[in-house]
C-alpha cells in the first residue's frame, strides 16, 4: 500500500515521521510513503525519513492508495478543485473542521473517507489521535488506518458528527498544556532555579499524573483529593486556581477552539 500526504506542514511532518519510523512500515504493511508541498524545503527534510517526494500533487493522488489531506482548511477546497481522483482510493483528512461532505463536494461524489484528527507527539510515537469513518469505508480499510495511527501512540474511534468537538481534547491541547507548563516553569526561573531541573522535574510530573489518570483507577476528584492535605501547601495553590475559576476558564478555551473548527468548515454549530 503506499500512503501519500498533500502538505508537508508541522503536522503532516510529524505524522509520517511517526508512521514511517512505525512498525507498520518496517514490516510492509506501508511499502512507501510519499509527500508533496508547494515548498520544495519542507520535502527535502523529510529524506533522512524515507519519505519520497512527488513532482505534483495530481502525481500524489496518482500514486496513493490511502491520500493524507494535511493541508490547511481554508486552502483545502481550492486543492482538491484541481485534483481527479478515484473512488478506490481512501481519502484521510487531518484538515480541522472539514466534513466529509465539503471533500465529496470538491472531488466525487461517492468519495471514501476516514477524518482523522491527529497531534504533534505522535512524531515521538505518543500520539492520541481520534477518527471517523464514514460512509462506504470497509471495515478493513478503517482497522488499517486506525492501526497506522495506533502505531504512533493510542487511535481512539469517534462519531463523525463529534470530530469538531474532539479537537479541543486531543489535537489542540497540547498547546494549551504547554501553556500551562510555561507558568510553571516561568515561576521556577524567577525564584532562580535550574532551568534544566524544573524543566525535567515539571515534565514528569505531567507524565506520572498522566499515568495516575489512565491507570490508577481513581477518578480525577479522588486524585486532587490524593495531592492535598488538609491546611497543605497544596490546597493553597488550588485556592487561588479555584478562584481564578480554572476550569471555566478551560472549558471556554475549548468551546473557542471548537466554534472556530465550525467557522473554518462554514458550518452551522447546533448546541
């Protein structure tokens, strides 16, 4: 199977990173990935990968069994105006926003499509990547482009009409969690700590906390609970992140994110 991505930007660079460095290329399930972008730079450092570039992107769509869109959402339709495609071909957008319906609308209209929404850490095999199949997928097709990402981190299936919602969750919130980490380690640089030790300190306690979520069995309240003891130095932070009202505040950053996933594909957002 060769597997081609139309845009070679941080995320497409980072998802053939980790799917060519995966198992599933080492053992031939993925004989060769292909790429093609407008800036020839972007195509040459991808080599050290084994990523083959293409001289156009009708000649990527040529030789693609399974077709990665990883190009921007407002550039999306122009794109595929331009492009003939196949209906065996396996269409997989990672473009935010964007249905199924807005690709079928700009190629054919019997398209087969898998929406995939991806993160950056699957470039280090720890990503979390969501996805969808729609209608006319097998579920052959669907299981290996779930596995081509389960190879890079975790794949978890999600409702096609819920792929807006999840970006917030899985795809943008490492942006927002570096954000977070940038206060704490903002904070460890004034009182004149190493950087290097608070960076790294800081770092696996995302980690360790991450762990205690997914595998300790106890719910996110009884892991708060765990952290603060009665009269601590801990609940003394919680104090002023609860008066700051943090979780508001978080939930209004990811209703944000995922209107402006509504906007970018000029959809109508149903509450």
């Amino acid at each position: 199977m060769k597997l081609g991505f139309l845009g070679a930007g941080n995320m497409g660079t980072a998802m053939m990173r980790g799917i060519a460095a995966s198992a599933l290329c080492k053992n031939g399930g993925i004989a060769q990935i292909l790429s093609f972008d407008t800036d020839a730079d972007k195509l040459s450092a991808l080599a050290d990968a084994g990523i083959a570039p293409a001289e156009s992107a009708q000649a990527l769509a040529d030789a693609s069994d399974y077709l990665v869109l990883a190009v921007k959402p407002q550039v999306l339709g122009g794109i595929l105006d331009t492009l003939k495609l196949r209906r065996e071909q396996v269409i997989i957008s990672i473009c935010a926003g964007i249905s199924a319906e807005f690709i079928r609308s700009h190629t054919i209209p019997d398209a087969r499509i898998i929406l995939v929404m991806p993160n950056t850490p699957l470039m280090l095999g720890l990503g979390a990547t969501a996805l969808a199949r729609c209608e006319g997928i097998t579920d052959d097709e669907f299981a290996l482009a779930k596995e081509m990402f389960a190879t890079c981190g975790i794949a978890e299936e999600i409702p096609e009409n819920k792929m807006r919602e999840i970006i917030a969750v899985n795809s943008s919130s490492p942006a927002f969690l570096y954000l977070y980490a940038k206060g704490f380690l903002d904070y460890a640089k004034s009182e004149g700590l190493d950087e290097g030790a608070a960076l790294r300190l800081f770092a696996q306690a995302m980690i360790g906390s991450a762990k205690m979520m997914t595998d300790s069995g106890y719910s996110i309240d009884e892991l708060i609970k765990m952290v603060s003891s009665p009269g601590g130095t801990t609940l003394a932070g919680l104090d002023r992140l609860y008066a700051h009202d943090l979780t508001g505040t978080v939930a209004e950053c990811c209703d944000r994110c995922t209107g402006r996933a509504y906007e970018l594909a000029g959809a109508e957002r149903k509450k």
